[in-house]
C-alpha cells in the first residue's frame, strides 16, 4: 500500500493524498487529479481513444484521498452479468480421482475511490484492456447464463498478474469421476469473490471446481475457495450479489 | 332533542318501507365501508405491495378496495330489507340489453381479466405485437385497455381485447438477442477475406457483441449484382439499440478499408449485331 504524502507521484495501487495534483499514468488511460478551488479538485480521465471524462470532487478538507484498486471485471462495456466466463488456452485433463492446483490470469478493472475516513466512495472504473473485455453466454440462448468472457493463459504463481491488466486466480481441480476428464473452461459468479493488492499486483479469492456425478449427468461444481494473505483488501466496487456456487455441465 | 330527531326520520318514508333514517344508516354504513376500503388499500400499497410483481399488487388493490365496497353495500341493502327479487326480473332483461349495447366493454374486461391470469407479459417487459404493429415496453394491463410505451416516448392504449388475441412476441424474455444485417459483396471479391474484415471489425469496435457464441456468417443469396451475405451477431438484451443500428455501419467500414466493393445494380446489355 502506498500513503504517499507528496503529490505528483503515482506508483502503485494504494491511496494517495492529493493537496494539490496527481496523475495516474495507467495502460491506455490516463488520469488527472487537480486542485480547481480552496476545498474543490477537478477529476479528468482520459483513454487510448481522446475520450475525455470530467468530474468536480468537492471536498471537505483542502485534500483530498483516493484510492487506486483492482477491482471485479463487471463494469465494461456494460454492467449486465455477475458471472465469469474464463475459457483456458489451453486444456487441462485430470485423469479419474484425481486433482491439481492450476493459477490463471483473471481480468480485472481499476476501481478508483474517494476515501472518507474507513468509508469508501466509489468515484471512477476503467479497464486497461477493453479490447478485450466482452461478453460470453454460457447455455442455450434462451437460458443460457450471461456472462463476462476471456481467454486467460496460464500463470506461474500468485505474482505472476500483468499489473493493471490481470490478477491471479487459483483454481483447484478435482475430478471424482471414474474417467479422466478435459477442463477448458470454468464459470463462476465472481461475486462472491474477494480481490487483493500489493503494489501493481493482484490476486482474487481462488475457486474449486469438482467433478463429480449427479445422478447420472456429470457436472461440475464451482464453489470459492478463500484465500489467506497478508496482501490488502480491495474496496468492493458493486453490490455483491447472493449467489455462492455455480454448477457447469461437462462435455 | 336527538331521539325525537331520528324519530321524525323514521316517520319520513320516502319510497314503500324506505324511510329517511333507513337512508341515513345506509349512508353511514357505505360512507364506513369506504373509508375502511381506502384505509386497506393504503395499508395493502405500503406493506404488502411492495413485494409482489406490479401487475398483481395494481389488481389485488383494486380487488380489494372494490371488494370492501360491495360488501358495504350488500350490508346495507340487508339492512334495511331491500328485497331485489323483483329488480332481478327486470334486471336480467335490462342484463340482455346492456349486454348487446357494450359487447365490446364487457369482452375488454373479460380479456382483461384473463391477461391478468396469464400473464403474458409483465410491467417492464419490451413487446412486440406483430398484428397491431406496436413495439414498447409494456407499462401495464388494465381492467379494459393496456398501455405500452413505444420507443419514440409516446404512450398506446391497447383495448384488452386486441392484446389479447394479438399473437404476443417477447424481446425480454431471454438473456441475449440477435441482430442482423444483410450486405453484399462483389463477385469477384473473396467471401472468405470480407467475412474476416469484417468480423475482426465487429470484435474491435462492436464491444456489446458476445464472443460466444461467436457472430455468424451466411451466404444468403448469389444475387443479380452482388454476394449477399447475412451477419447475425448476439448482444445483451437491454443493448439492442447499441448493437443493430450500428451493426451496418461496422459492416461497411470494414468493407470500405479492405477494399471490398458493395455494387450497385448493374445489367449486361448485350445487342446483337446487325
């Protein structure tokens, strides 16, 4: 975390005191923060295209704090879904009884907030990549579940996330099936899951995936899997919604 | 003074056994059932309404409120011994009558009231009646008349009856849509290389349009001057309006930058030699 002091400077995901200006420098956006009156600051965000968005922040003070985190990637292009669909680049095949621990590159956004004391004002959201930020239906047409979508590759370790771009998802395989079984996807409402920072880095509450019988249909349960780090905790852009596991269907 | 006051009024008969404090109880009586008739729709809008669908907390409200109402005046017809025996002869001629006279206001209701049975469609949901020629989003379903609002801000009432034997097309009863467009190519312009341009252009610049499933790509018709192909490209529901009308102009400007001709009309004339 960083409680920069000194105006000017940007680094990391943290927060930062602005008295007089701030500039975020991110990939394809770039973010202003500026004194325009005593106890008032203007916020101009500009992206790769010259779209230029404007804010006044007034404040009560003559500074003001924001915070700079990674935050779910539901916003762009549009709010509609709470789910994730992560399709891998590769498949993983899980021979019978068997399990693994793979990590993924998960899109994130950058949720920027006013800090009040504890309490946090959500201000602004960008994605650094909206080239490839879209959306997936998983299921039929008619009921099938909307869904974010990516292509994600594979990731080392937990400190293995493109900063501003991508965060770190441990995924857990297990497969209780009698047969090996090919994984290249998983869906999952990523809103039960948390985000942690540290510095540029991002890490998400991680999933287990197990695939089991159910009757006679095989599917598989997609349940979170919190994780324990001393990494902070991102501000929660939206409301959470209470959905807790989704169930997909094999191939 | 009181007594002899309500004395007087039961002395005053106005019509056969009706007297003037019969009239009096009777006013009372439905002055009462009316206020305890707005008093529970008022309770019922603030704590239960809430919770149910809107359609349903309109009707039960007026269900109730009109329910209250009929059984004060039930009461007070008992009360005073109205006898309606002799109403019900004369009533079930005047029943034909009226009946003939408002066919159409009757069928409304009844139309009504089996929409609010069925249901098919609920406050907010986009429609679409094919037969009638009306798009909007559906604001609600009355007693007699439905109202949508269409898309240029306007409000429609619908008389029930039409809505209900209208064939009705819902564009909100699932998750994602489909828009389509048609463009043509030249012949001798690769269909392979226009349906890459374009649908690389889609992908850039089209970011409401789902990757999976993935836009599709048909060959429509060999046409007299052109390929025709026809896009198909799927959306959220609600970004419809940010997806078809756009969807041609992608089309084109990916054509236009790769340097794929769109061809007018053309005819070959060929004269014969004399």
């Amino acid at each position: 975390m960083s409680d920069l002091q000194t105006d000017n400077t940007f680094s990391n995901y943290g927060i930062y005191t602005i008295k007089d200006s701030l500039e975020f420098t991110l990939p394809n956006t770039k973010i202003r923060i500026e004194r325009i009156g005593e106890k008032a600051f203007s916020y101009t965000r500009t992206n790769s295209e010259d779209e230029i968005s404007e804010k006044i922040i007034p404040s009560k003070s003559n500074e003001i704090k924001i915070e700079l985190a990674p935050i779910r990637p539901l916003n762009h292009p549009a709010r509609r879904t709470g789910y994730v669909f992560l399709n891998f680049d590769k498949n993983i095949f899980l021979s019978k009884e068997s399990a693994a621990t793979i990590f993924v590159q998960c899109p994130i956004e950058i949720g920027l907030f006013l800090v009040n004391n504890s309490h946090r004002d959500s201000l602004d959201w960008i994605t650094c990549n909206p080239e490839k930020s879209r959306f997936g239906l998983y299921g039929p047409p008619d009921s099938g579940t909307l869904c974010k979508y990516a292509v994600v590759s594979m990731a080392e370790d937990m400190d293995d996330s493109i900063s501003y771009v991508n965060g770190i998802l441990k995924v857990e395989l297990e497969n209780k099936l009698n047969s090996g079984q090919s994984i290249n996807k998983v869906i999952f409402p990523i809103t039960d899951n948390s985000i942690y920072y540290s510095d540029s880095k991002a890490i998400i509450d991680g999933i287990k995936v197990t695939l089991r019988k159910r009757a006679v249909v095989s599917i598989a349960d997609v349940k979170v899997d919190p994780i324990s780090t001393d990494w902070i905790k991102a501000p929660t852009w939206e409301d959470t919604t209470t959905t807790k596991s989704m169930e997909m269907g094999l191939e | 003074m009181g007594v002899e006051f309500l004395q007087s009024l039961a002395e005053m008969q106005i019509a056969g056994e009706l007297t003037a404090l019969s009239l009096l109880v009777g006013g009372i009586i439905m002055a009462v059932g009316i206020i305890i008739a707005k008093i529970a729709k008022l309770l019922f809008n603030k704590y239960y309404a809430p919770t149910l669908p809107k359609d349903t907390a309109k009707n039960f409200g007026k269900i109730i409120y009109f329910g209250i109402i009929i059984i004060a005046f039930l009461t007070f017809t008992s009360s005073q011994g109205i006898d309606f025996s002799g109403l019900l002869v004369a009533g079930g001629i005047f029943a034909i009558v009226i009946g003939f006279a408002t066919q159409s206001v009757v069928s409304n209701l009844v139309s009504g009231i089996f929409l609010m049975m069925e249901k098919p469609a609920k406050h907010g949901d986009l429609i679409q009646l094919p037969d009638l020629s009306i798009t909007g989003t559906l604001l609600d379903i009355g007693t007699f008349s439905s109202h949508l609002r269409k898309f240029d801000g306007t409000v429609i009432r619908v008389p029930n009856e039409k809505f209900f034997t209208s064939n009705i097309r819902s564009l909100s009863s699932s998750t994602v849509r489909r828009a389509e467009a048609m463009v043509g190519i030249s012949y001798k312009d690769d269909i392979e290389k226009a349906i890459s341009v374009i649908k690389k252009e889609i992908e850039i610049t089209m970011p409401l349009v789902l990757r999976i499933p993935e836009p599709e790509f048909r060959v429509e018709e060999l046409g007299d001057s052109s390929v025709i192909i026809q896009v198909l490209v799927w959306h959220p529901r609600e970004d419809w309006s940010q997806v078809q009308p756009i969807l041609l102009t992608t089309i084109k400007k990916a054509l236009d930058s790769s340097g794929i001709e769109i061809p007018f009309p053309q005819r070959v004339l060929w004269t014969a030699k004399e």
